[in-house]
C-alpha cells in the first residue's frame, strides 16, 4: 500500500493557510516536498512538519526555534541533548510571556484607574449643573 500524499492545496484546506505560507515554509526549509513534474507531492513528514511549524508560530516561537522542533522531530540520535536544548527555548519563551502577563495586567489596572477618574469627572457638580463648564483638568 502506496504511502498517503498531499498536494499544497490539500494541505493549505486543511491547516486554513495560503499554499504561498507553505512554500515560504518550503523556502527557509521547513518543508521538502518531492515533485511529480512541476507539482509539489507532500509526505505524511512534510504533513507533520507543517502541523509542528503552525503549532510553534501559535506558540509564539521564532522560525529558528521552529527549525530545532521540527529537526528534532527528524532525528532520534541525541534526543536527550535535543530535548533539553529545546526545553531552555520554552522555558525563555514562558518567561517572556509571563512577563508580558504582568504587563498587560499593570495597563488594564492603570485603564481600570484612568476610566474611574473620568467616570468620577464626569459626574462631578459641572457635569450635573449642565454647564458643561468644568475648572477641573483631567490628567492622564
């Protein structure tokens, strides 16, 4: 029984990407599809490679973090030295990400304060006396 094939068209429907994302893919050698004349002929890995490629792009990784997944996912010499390589690029990116969690919780709590305030201005006597005169400034 003959190994199952892709074409980039199938595989573009299945993963919901432009065939032009799977041969950039192609280009910086993710994947290496075989051809049948001038058409591209997928493999069941090349398949995978594309799932571990769009799963690392999800994650947030760079096409060379990508690249080492992706190696690795092709080689079982050195496993144990590949995982650990590859388990310091997540635990940077963790970090990095937490970081960024703080972050966007200091803004939403700063944009929390700020709307308050102006909630607080808005409703104040001016606002009220319908003058639309107010001496107070608002102060970001």
């Amino acid at each position: 029984m003959p190994a199952r094939t892709y074409t980039i068209t199938e595989l573009a429907a299945e993963f919901d990407i432009t065939a032009r994302a799977i041969r950039f893919y192609e280009d910086v050698g993710l994947l290496t599809p075989q051809r049948a004349g001038r058409n591209r002929v997928y493999t069941q890995r090349d398949r995978t490679r594309l799932k571990l490629t769009l799963r690392g792009k999800r994650l947030g990784l760079s096409l060379q973090e990508i690249k080492q997944l992706v190696t690795m996912y092709d080689s079982p010499s050195d496993t144990a030295q590949q995982l650990a390589a590859f388990m310091a690029v997540l635990e940077e990116h963790r970090k990095l990400l937490e970081q960024q969690r703080e972050d966007i919780e200091i803004t939403l709590a700063e944009i929390t304060q700020h709307e308050a305030r102006c909630r607080s201005l808005l409703a104040g006597p001016a606002s009220k006396a319908g003058t639309g005169r107010s001496s107070r400034k608002v102060v970001a």
